[in-house]
C-alpha cells in the first residue's frame, strides 16, 4: 500500500509542476485539492493507527483517482509541455538517483514531457510519467 501512496504523490508532484507553471491561468481549485491530496498523503504516512490508517488509504486512493480522472485530468491533458533547464529540482533529483545507477544523463534542452535518458539496451526511458499503474496483466508488456 506504501507503494500506492509514492506513486500517487508522483503523480500529484507532478499535476502540481504543471499546475504551477501555468500561473495565474491554473484553475485555482485545482492547485487547492492537489496541494490537500499532497498533504493527506503525507498525513497518512505518519499514521499511527493502523486500523484509521487502512480507512483513510481507501478513502484517499479514491479522492486522489476521482481527482485524475475528473477536472484535474481533463486541464493537464490540455496543457502544453513545461520546458524545465539543467537546474530544475526535478532533474537534478533524476540525475542524483542515474548516478547512482552509472547511468549518465544529458537533459538539456529538456521539458516535463520529454525528459529522457538512454538506458544501456538503447532504450529512452522518461524521466517524468504517470508511469502505468493502471495496466494489468498482458496490457503491461503492449
């Protein structure tokens, strides 16, 4: 479940970079709830009660999926790529965590969208994604 929660605030991180990159053109009650998931996340890490924990995971997965799936992800699918430059706290996170891997990334020039490193089989891999927690079974491997 820990894993549902790192991959949520990810995902939200990242709505909350689009989000403020857009300025006074975000949806205001967007930046709000997404600001309010973040921090209930984080609260819900720090619970001590297991059994409250367990009824606030459930409760919150669903406010934080209702969330991507309603306006919130309806305003980021209309949004145009965020160019971010070298000192972006973003990437030098994503660099720190390829280093040490030895993977050596070059992300200049780089936006949101399309940060990328080569992974040694030739592959890109993005730096910055909702990843694929939705797909199951055979649609994973597609």
């Amino acid at each position: 479940t820990m894993e549902a929660v790192v991959a949520w605030r990810y995902a939200l991180n990242n709505a909350l970079e689009q989000l403020q990159a857009a300025g006074p053109l975000a949806p205001l009650e967007q930046v709000k709830a997404v600001e309010d998931l973040l921090l209930k996340l984080d609260s819900l890490t720090h619970e001590d009660d297991e059994e409250r924990a367990a009824a606030r995971y459930k409760s919150l997965m669903k406010k934080c999926r209702k969330a991507m799936e309603g306006s919130l992800g309806d305003w980021l699918s209309q949004q145009s790529t965020v160019e971010i430059d070298d000192s972006h706290a973003l990437l030098v996170s994503g660099r720190h965590a390829l280093a040490a891997f030895g993977v050596p990334p070059d992300l200049s020039g780089k936006g949101l969208g399309n940060a990328t490193v080569d992974l040694a089989e030739g592959v890109d891999m993005p730096l910055v994604g909702f990843g694929t927690w939705q797909l199951e079974g055979a649609r994973c491997t597609d």
